[in-house]
C-alpha cells in the first residue's frame, strides 16, 4: 500500500513539473541577423493574468535591451480555456559574432539559451530602409595628440513625429569630449527627396597616442503616427532605430622637435595681447597700473592654456588676479581663451623693462612649430615730485661740465686786441669842461664841510654861555 502511494505522488510530481515547464516559452523573431539591425524577444507565460517583473540583467552582457512591452490574451478551443501574457523585448547586439540569449530566472525556472548569429554586413547595413539612417564625418584621418577632432553624427529620416531621439553615448578612454552646443534639425533635398536631419557634434581631444576607435553609433527613439516632420506629440508611437559603425582615428605623438619640458600647444593659431589701464610714461613712485594679457587659441579649450604672466619685475610689486578662462565655438571649432590681469605697482624712479613673452606653440595647419611673441615694453618712473631722473642726470651733468671746464688761455696778443678795442677818441673841449666841473664840486664840497664845522662850533659856544647864566651858577660865583 505504501509502495501505491509513493508511485501515486512521483507520478504527480512528475507530471506537475512537466506541465509547470510549459508554462514558460521563449522565441525570437529570427536566429540570424545583420550588424546594426535590432532583435524581438518574445517571452510567453501560460495562466497569468498579472504582469510580473523581469530580471533581464542577464542580457545586458551582450545586448542593448531598447524596450519592453507586454500584451495578455485569452483563447478558448473547444470549451478549453487558456490565457498567456507575452513579454516582447527588443534587443540591440553590441558585437558581431555568435552571441547567445544567456538563461534567465523566471518563475523560479530557469529557460533554455538561444544561439543567434551576427553577421558584417557593411557600416550601413540597416540603411537600406531609407526613411532612417545615420551618418558620420570627422574632419581629419590622423590627428596629433591633444589636437582637436571635430566629429559629426546625423540622423537622416523621412518618416514623421520622430521624438526622444538616443544616441549611444561617445564615452572613449583617454579622451576628452564635449558637445558642440545643442544639437541641430534642419532639412535637407537629397536626389529630390526631402529629409529631416537630426546633427550632433562633438569636438574630441585624445590624451595618448595610438589608434583611437571611435564606437558604433547606434540611433534610438520614438515614432507618433499622424504627425508631422519635426512635431513631437504624444499620440501612438514605435521604436525606431539606425545603426553605423564607428571609425578608428590614428593619433599621432608630438613630433620629435619639440622639447619635453615645453608646452604642447597643437592648433591652427595662437594670438597674444596686452592692454594697460593707463598711461605708464605718467607713472610716479608709488603710483599703480593694471595690465591686461590676453592668450587665444584656436584649437584648444581655454583650460588647458599654460599661465604665462612674469612673476617678478625689477622697480615693480606685482599683484596678480585669478585667470579667467574661457571657451566660445566658431565655425564648428573650438576657441580657448586665457585673461591674466595683474597690478604692478611702481617702487623705485628709474627705467622700468617688461620682458618679453614667448610662447611656443605646433602649427597643426602648416605642421611646423611656431613661436608667438610679445616684445618687451619700457617705460621711466619719476619721483614722487614728479621729476624724471633722466633730466636730473641731464641738469647735473651740465653743471658739472660747466665747473670743469678749462679756463681760456690769455696771451700778449688778447691783451693788446682788448686794449686797442677799449682806446676811446674824445674832444679836448669836453676834457676842459670836465676838470672845471671836477675842480668846482671839490670847492662845493670844501665850503660845505667848513660851513658844518662853524655851525657846531658855533652851537657849542652858545649853550656854554646859556649854562653859565643859570642861579646855581651865579651863586657859586658868589662865594
């Protein structure tokens, strides 16, 4: 009875199993397929009316998984009933090649791998659908490294309401990449027929030299039926993408001529410029001014430009800002900026020299190093008087030469010329007229000091007489 029971409950368990390993089917929409093109995933679940929640990390190995959509039905045959739910995933391959669809976890079951095959068939193979495909242009073969690379990706498509357009992400190693503004949409006729483009572009700097491969391209997004080029609405939408492959650029090393310890500035031009805040030809002991110099690249982003500013100047305290750092796109090109602004103060009189600036930098254009300068300035500080000390030195040195010149030489020759010159031929008549006039002041003069002496003796003698007139005098004479 036992034996019975225990064949009773194998057979259950073992039918159990078989009828749990049906509810669970995997298939796809074709076993072969070419590069670029994208892959249907179907999994069906039996007796399940829920929608349930899929592990697909597994296929993320190999595949970019784009979407997932589910759909239920209910059938019945002959008074049999049955229903399903189907999990419909589109699956992108991210290599050539025999790949498999790896086991997933589903029901506590696990389902069965699927072999597919990836097959090269060509850098546009899904461009032959020409309502969507992809282009790619670079604007060189082989670059230097830390040179520019301009790289453009466009969307070519002709069917409507393309929206939340994806591209795969240009995440390279040793590189540096970015943006070019905002991505643009425009028209374009091409063999009369009238496309929407959809362009990105990028400016890629590779860090190391060597083969730089530039990944495939893959293009992702929606489509809404009944509507038009360029107007995105939510309305019923489909997947839609496009695929190219990527490219592989050869990057050069810095040539061999330039010195290690210089900076490596590789571009198509290289501008240095200075500007002062005032007049320094009017500057005075203690005074201040600010310069200004401007580094400009075309061809490079403003970090990566070198300070250059002196750090020290004879006669000058200098008080330098933060750089100001910068970068603009022009004409699809990158142009860096660096601004270092300092404030030199003037400490001593004299003659002030800015050295020169040189800047040596790789000129991509004509493949040759070049050297942009910036020539020395001078200028003369004067004292805080204001008095400049090239005119005290001019002042000094004529008083001393006036000091130390020679006295002239005086001969017999100079004397007889200098007395001959000063003989003067006068009237005798005048000489006569002359000595009586001498003759006469001389007897003016003698009767004027002789008046002058009778006039005190005269004085003299009468205030005698006066004191001896006086009562106190009389008496004396009395006794």
């Amino acid at each position: 009875m036992v034996r019975i029971y225990s064949l009773i409950f194998l057979f259950c368990a073992l039918f159990s199993t078989s009828v749990f390993a049906q509810q669970i089917e995997l298939s796809v929409d074709r076993y072969e397929l070419a590069r670029g093109e994208t892959l249907t995933l179907t999994i069906r679940v039996y007796d399940q009316r829920q929608g349930m929640q899929l592990d697909l990390t597994p296929l993320t190995q190999d595949f970019d998984v784009l979407g997932t959509r589910t759909s239920s039905q209910i059938r019945s045959i002959n008074g049999v009933t049955e229903s399903w739910t189907d999990y419909v995933i589109t699956l992108f391959p991210e290599k050539e090649g025999d790949l498999v669809i790896p086991s997933l976890s589903i029901l506590n079951q696990a389902t069965d791998p699927i072999p597919i095959s990836v097959v090269n068939a060509g850098p546009r193979s899904n461009q032959g659908n020409n309502e969507l495909y992809l282009e790619i242009e670079v604007n060189k073969d082989s670059v230097y490294v830390q040179e520019q690379l301009l790289f453009t990706v466009r969307l070519f498509y002709t069917i409507n309401g393309i929206r939340n357009p994806v591209f795969t992400e240009l995440d390279m190693e040793d590189t540096v990449t970015q943006l070019i503004g905002s991505p643009n949409q425009y028209e374009r006729l091409i063999d009369g027929e009238r496309f929407g483009v959809y362009e990105k572009r990028y400016v890629i700097f590779p860090q190391r030299s060597g083969p730089l491969e530039i990944p495939d391209i893959l293009f992702r997004g929606e489509v809404t039926d009944g509507s038009s080029n360029f107007v995105f609405r939510n309305m019923n939408t489909r997947r839609v993408t496009a695929f190219i492959e990527g490219i592989t650029i050869e990057v050069k090393e810095r040539p061999a001529s330039v010195p290690r310890d210089d900076d490596w500035l590789p571009v198509t031009g290289l501008t240095l410029e200075e500007t002062w805040s005032g007049d320094i030809n009017a500057l005075k002991v203690g005074d201040s001014v600010v310069r200004t110099l401007i580094l400009r690249a075309e061809g490079l982003d403003g970090a990566v430009l070198p300070p250059f500013s002196p750090q020290d100047i004879d006669g000058l305290n200098l008080y330098p800002d933060p750089a100001d750092i910068s970068r603009t796109f022009v004409d699809g090109s990158i142009v860096g900026t660096r601004v270092e602004t300092s404030t030199y103060v003037a400490l001593e009189a004299g003659t002030i020299e800015v050295p020169a600036l040189e800047i040596p930098w790789w000129d991509i254009t004509a493949d040759s190093a070049r050297t942009t300068t910036l020539p020395a300035t001078r200028f003369e500080v004067a004292t805080v008087e204001g008095v400049l000390p090239s005119e005290q030195a001019v002042a000094s040195t004529q008083e001393i030469q006036t000091l130390l010149a020679p006295e002239p030489l005086v001969d017999q020759a100079m004397i007889d010329a200098q007395a001959e010159a000063e003989v003067i031929e006068i009237d005798s008549g005048i000489v006569r007229w002359a000595q009586w006039l001498v003759v006469a002041l001389v007897i003016f003069l003698l009767s004027a000091l002789a008046r002058r002496r009778f006039g005190a003796f005269t004085q003299q003698r009468f205030a005698e007489w006066r004191a001896a007139q006086t009562p106190e005098a009389n008496e004396k004479a009395a006794y």
